[in-house]
C-alpha cells in the first residue's frame, strides 16, 4: 500500500507561487504515474498535472500550461508541483494521486487508486 500526503499549500496573492509537495511512504514502482489534482466547492475534481515515474514524461491541463511545472525526485519518492503566476481562479483543494496500473499518463480521477488527503491552496485578488 502507498500512502501519500501533501503539503506545501497555503493563502497568496494572484501572481505569487507556491510549491506543492507530495511525499509517497511506500514503494513508487517504475511503471506508476502521478497526478495533481484540484477540486473547489461545487465543481468536479479536475486534472491539473501529471507525470510517468520512469521517464519524467509531464502533462498539463491548459490552464496552467506554461505556469505550473511537475516534477520528482526518485530518492525522495516525492513529487512536486510548482505553482506560478497564480490566478484567483486556481484556488482549490489540491491532491496528489498515484496511478499503480499505468501504461500512459491518464487524466481521469477514476484511474487513480491511492490518494493524499489534500491541501487547500487560496489564491487571493
């Protein structure tokens, strides 16, 4: 079993940054994708960021193309959301996921089998 929890989250102002950080207690096998995800009340859990553990191979929603970055750290088995020129309209609850089964980056929450409890992130105008 893989236990995940971030951290990192926090009240900013529009175009500040923060960094998220998802440490993994378990074992990270070379085939297992990471995800960040957000969700803010009344809207569905959305995919923001992805990775493929073995490669470093990212994807990224449109909305924070060119903003966020993903990445990870092998040693660590932690990873990382860099998050700038933060907008209003990113704040939500952000959690980080692991895909055990992955052969691509997938971007639905159902594919996803481990999960972190979250971390709010406020974005203020």
């Amino acid at each position: 079993q893989v236990q995940l929890a971030e951290s990192g989250g926090g009240l900013v102002q529009a175009g500040g940054s923060l960094r998220l950080s998802c440490a993994a207690s378990g074992r990270i096998f070379s085939n297992y994708a990471m995800g960040w995800f957000r969700q803010a009340p009344g809207k569905e859990r959305e995919f923001v960021a992805g990775i493929k553990w073995s490669l470093g191979t990212t994807y990224y929603t449109d909305s924070v193309k060119g903003r966020f970055t993903v990445y990870r750290d092998n040693v660590k088995n932690t990873v990382y959301l860099q998050m700038n020129s933060l907008k209003p309209e990113d704040t939500a609850v952000y959690y980080c996921a692991a895909d055990s089964t992955a052969i691509v980056l997938r971007t639905t929450s159902y594919s996803y089998n481990y999960w972190g409890p979250g971390t709010q992130v406020t974005v203020s105008s």
